[in-house]
C-alpha cells in the first residue's frame, strides 16, 4: 500500500486512537488530522487510514465513513481500530462485516475511567450491573470478560507494537 498521497485521520474521544496516530504519523512522516477535518482534506488523498476506538463491537468512524461514501470511493481505505479487549476472531469478523470493501487493522487500548463523561459513566454502570450477575464463562462476547476486569479502573494497553502489520503494508 504505497500512497504518495495518504490521508491519516482520527477520531478519539478519551486519546487512544489520537495516539496511535501520532505514533504511526511519527514513523512514516504523515501528519494526522482529527476526523472533523477530514471531509475538507479527501480530495487530494489517493489513500485514507483512520484510526477510531471500538465500543461494544460498533466503530467510531462508522458514521463519517457512511456519510463520505461517495467522496470515499476510489481511494484505499484502511481503518486502525483500538479497543479494550484483545481481538478474537469472532470481533474481528463482526468488525470486517462493517467494514466492506476497507482493510482492518486492530490494537488494543485504554479505558480511562476517571475522564469518562457522565453518559458514558452511565452506560458503563448499566453494562456492569447486567454482567456481574452472569457466570464469567457465559460471556457472549470477548469484550465483556475484558470490560469487567477493568471496570472502574484506569486502564492502558496501548502498544506501539500494534501499528506492525499496519506500517508493514505501507
């Protein structure tokens, strides 16, 4: 994937797709921009690589990459999804599904606890409560086993080592 003109951009809400992009930008000397600035950067690139967080299996880039559908066609697109529960073959699937037609690639993150919004404070209470009365081996999903260990905690798995496959195919 060589692209003379490739569009690194991100969408981050608690910073770990923000710094898997610059970690990736430090390596191959792009310069990444916040996905709402992306609508006005797509005309020059020949190639986009956007990196956005997973939450409960539904990626952060979805919506720009519906709505510049159009804008989007011709161009290589590649997402880097970060998220808190390592990849299993299952999510990557679920993931690749919504995604047609892009590549995938996928790390792991963080969970901040301590800077998360009200809403999201909200919504995770809610998620524990419905899991901790399940048996931890009736989880449906790897993302579960995951968000429980961690619950309530700060949380960084953050890798650089992650963006290697990624920056082998540039």
């Amino acid at each position: 994937m060589q692209h003379n003109r490739a569009l690194v951009l991100y969408i981050s809400k608690y910073g770990s797709s923000r710094r898997y992009a610059e970690l990736f930008c430090k390596q191959t000397g792009l310069t990444p921009h916040p996905l709402k600035e992306g609508a006005a950067l797509l005309g020059d690139a020949d190639a986009v690589i956007l990196f956005c967080a997973v939450y409960a299996s539904r990626l952060g880039c979805e919506k720009f990459l519906k709505k510049y559908a159009r804008k989007l066609e011709g161009k290589q697109v590649t997402v880097f999804a970060q998220g808190l529960s390592p990849a299993d073959d299952a999510t990557l699937a679920l993931l690749r599904r919504r995604l047609p037609g892009k590549t995938l690639f996928y790390g792991r993150g963080a969970m901040r606890f301590s800077a998360l919004t009200t809403g999201d404070r909200l919504l995770c209470r809610m998620l524990h409560a419905m899991l901790k009365g399940k048996d931890p081996a009736q989880y449906e999903e790897a993302w579960m086993r995951t968000f429980m260990e961690c619950y309530g905690k700060d949380t960084d798995f953050t890798d650089e080592a992650f963006l290697a496959p990624l920056l082998s195919r540039i």
